[in-house]
C-alpha cells in the first residue's frame, strides 16, 4: 500500500476488508481501519484504488494479505 488514510470505520479484525465499494476500500487494522487510496501488487505497477477495484474481485470479510 502506498497511500492510506484513518478512517473512521470501527473495524478490529485485521486484515480484513471491512467496507468495499465501486471507490473505496477499507482494511482493519486491529485497532481500526484504513482506507487504501494507493496500492501496488509485486511486480505490477501503482494504482489509484478506484482503477484496482475495477480489475479485482474483492469483497467484506475477505482477508486482505
């Protein structure tokens, strides 16, 4: 991840995504949540979490490694 920011979501699990929408992405942390702006796979390049959405199938409660 490159660019995150505190949410305000309650989430303590961490690891999994909390909240997933066509633009926003959510990942407990264990003591909150985050909002993933930016990410980056190995090997691939940079993106904006609203381009990675739309190539990924991610949904709540899946495990966000």
């Amino acid at each position: 991840m490159y660019r995150t920011k505190i949410s305000e979501a309650q989430s303590t699990a961490s690891g999994i995504v909390f909240q997933r929408t066509n633009d926003t992405l959510i990942v407990g942390t264990g003591s909150g949540a985050v909002s993933i702006l930016e990410i980056q796979q190995e090997g691939k390049r940079r993106l904006g979490v609203e381009e990675f959405l739309r190539g990924y199938t991610i949904e709540a409660g899946d495990l966000f490694e």
